[in-house]
C-alpha cells in the first residue's frame, strides 16, 4: 500500500467500528491538537440554492415580472430590511438578523460561472478559478500549514461523505457519519515491535492518531449535552453533534456538514419551502444552543451553496444561475446586510451578476476569525470589508 493510498483510507469514517491491529499503535498518542478558541462551521446547501427566493427583493417590481409562477407575495414575506426580506420559513434567520447575529452578503459568485453542479462545488471547495484545477481543498491546505504534525480532528467533516473543501496533502480532517458510533478498537498483543521500514513506520504513527482522534471525539461527546431541543431531521441531528464537540472542548478548526435537495428546477415551492424549513430549524437549534452555552461569539458558520438560480422561472421552478447570497452567523460579525440589492435589470446572459467573490469571505474568515495569512494557500482576493 503507498502512502497517499493509505492517507485516503485512514482519513475517512464513516461510523461504526474499526478493529486495528495492536502492531498500529506502537508509536506514542499524538498530543498535537489544533489548539485555540475560535472555529468555524461550514454548511453547504448542494443543488444550487435558489437565493432570490430566500433573500426576497421583495419591493422589486421586476421580481414579480420575472417570476409570474414562484414570486413570494409581499404578505407573505417576513423580516423587511432595506427592501430586502426572507422567505417565511426562515423565521429563525429573520431573528438572527434582527438580533444583530446575521450577516447576508449579497450577490456572491466568481467571474467565468460555471453552472455545473460538480464543477461549481469543485472552485468553491478548492478556491480554485473557474480554469483551473486543484487537488486540495482550501481549507485542507489550510490545515496542511495549521498543523504542525498530522492531526485526524483539526478538521471534522460529519456527512455521509467526504469534501474536497478538506482534502490536503495531510489526512488533517476525519469524515464521520455518527460521531457517537466512532469508535476504534485495538488488539492487545505483546511484544510487537517497530520495523526497520521508515514506511510501514509512517503508516503506524498515522493509525495511532486515528485512534487519538477517536478517543479524543468521544471525550467531548462526554463532556457535553445539547442545550436546546434540535429537530428530527439529518441537518438537525448533525448540528447537535457539531454543537456537542464544539461544547466538549474537541477544539477542532473546522466543522463541515450540508444538506441536499435544492435543486429545484420543477415544484419549486413546495420543495424550496421544506428545504428551508429543515435549514432554518436546524440552524436555529444551533444558534440557541451556542448562544446559551455563550460560545456563539467564537463560533462562525457560514451558509452557502454552489450557485443561484436563474432569475426568470420555468413556470414551475428554475434552473441553474449564478449569483446569491451567502450568510454568515455568529463569530461576532457585524449582523448586517453587504452589497447591492440584486439588479434585476442588468442581468448577466438572465442570471444575477456577480459583485463580491466569495474567496474575498474565505480570505475574511482565514484572517480575522483563524488568524491566518490567506495568501499562503493561494487566495489573491482581498478580504471582505464590513464583515467582522
């Protein structure tokens, strides 16, 4: 087995248990947790949010003309806020914002869109430009550099796949289903001992990390409960485990979840307003829960997906856009609205028109809420003013 081979295996669970061989665990416990208070917690909405329907333009005339057959009424919205207002299932974010936690950052995307699913999450998750190709996500280059040894839990990815976003040349980050079925079990036989091959040596010191990591995960999950009642949903469910590891002390970077299904090209409403149910919910729960255990001040998430929707509907729902807005909560952000309101008169080939690049909010995040110089993983794009 190569190396990379088996970085790729070691650097993924996704729950239930793993039973190694004790002639893995001869090197000492790794001890080098990612240390420090602040972390952020990324949730991504895979299928191409349709932003136009969450974030209203609701005094927009266009907007109606537009969309005869999914425009959301003026009754109907909530939360108004410079012309601007919130579809009604996310009472929770018109809350947020109101209670000064919530900033919507308007218009984002990237030049040269692409509307392809995996190719747009692909730049999004490697902070690529629309021509170019990488193999490491940002924020797994982030913790290549982060780390100063290799650390299974600087990054925790709880889904039931793996992200590029944390892919590195370093299996820094741990995909993890079930966080309380995560547990690693070893053999207990004497006298191993260590071989001559630097190789197979590696390979032990990694899997005995793993095993830390694991043991580490399951130390926070004991040192904390969930504050607030979560809903039943998967979303729900993996916010409350994020919340549990982050009140645990687990002091993990970086927590990473999504949720699908927003791919709304036909019965948009019915299917836009659930999916934003379970958002808003979930993410809610979330609030409250880190509000009430006073760490909300040093937790940032941030919510977006791989792009719009085109602003003309089909008559029962929309197609892959461009532009929309990203939200960021918590991290003492400034709780306000960024940017224009979108322009639906100067429109780019029918989709919205980009105006700020969301590598410009990484690079905020990276400097002002991880300390970290966003250059050195190759983001060129100055940070966002106005949002920390």
């Amino acid at each position: 087995m190569n190396r990379r081979n088996f970085l790729a295996l070691t650097g993924t669970f996704t729950g239930g248990s793993l039973l190694l061989p004790d002639f893995l665990h001869a090197f000492g416990s790794q001890q080098n947790l990612v240390i420090g208070e602040q972390s952020v917690v990324f949730v991504q909405l895979n299928g191409g949010n349709d932003g136009l329907n969450t974030f209203i333009p609701y005094q927009d005339p266009n907007y109606y003309f537009l969309r005869p057959k999914i425009a959301l009424s003026k009754e109907e919205v909530i939360g108004a806020d410079k012309g601007m207002a919130f579809h009604p299932a996310l009472k929770g974010f018109a809350q947020m914002l109101q209670n000064g936690h919530l900033s919507v950052i308007q218009n984002v995307g990237y030049p040269e869109a692409n509307r392809s699913h995996f190719r747009s999450q692909e730049i999004w998750q490697t902070a690529s430009a629309s021509n170019q190709y990488l193999n490491e996500g940002w924020l797994g280059r982030y913790l290549d550099l982060q780390c100063k040894e290799h650390n299974p839990i600087a990054g925790i990815n709880i889904d039931n796949t793996d992200t590029l976003s944390l892919k590195g040349q370093e299996p820094n980050s741990i995909t993890v289903k079930d966080p309380d079925r995560f547990k690693i079990k070893k053999n207990k036989e004497d006298n191993v001992q260590l071989s001559k091959n630097p190789s197979l040596d590696f390979v032990r010191k990694i899997a005995d990390s793993v095993v830390e990591g694991s043991d580490e995960i399951q130390k926070a999950l004991a040192r904390s409960t969930a504050e607030t009642s979560y809903p039943k949903t998967s979303l729900g469910k993996n916010l409350e485990w994020i919340a549990r590891l982050v009140k645990g002390n687990l002091n993990s970077k970086v927590y990473y979840t999504s949720l699908g299904g927003f791919d709304t090209h036909d019965n948009q409403l019915p299917i836009h307003k659930n999916k934003l149910t379970e958002l808003n919910d979930s993410l809610f729960s979330f609030y409250e829960d880190l509000k009430k255990s006073n760490l909300l001040q040093n937790v940032t998430i941030v919510v977006f997906s791989e792009f719009g929707r085109r602003v003309n509907d089909n008559k029962n729902g929309t197609d892959h856009g461009k532009a929309a807005p990203m939200f960021i909560i918590g991290g003492n952000n400034k709780g306000k609205i960024i940017g224009n309101n979108p322009n639906l008169t100067d429109l780019d080939k029918g989709d919205l028109k980009y105006e700020v690049d969301f590598r410009s909010v990484y690079a905020s995040i990276l400097q002002q809420k991880l300390n970290f110089d966003y250059t050195k993983i190759g983001i060129k794009n100055k940070p966002l003013s106005g949002l920390f």
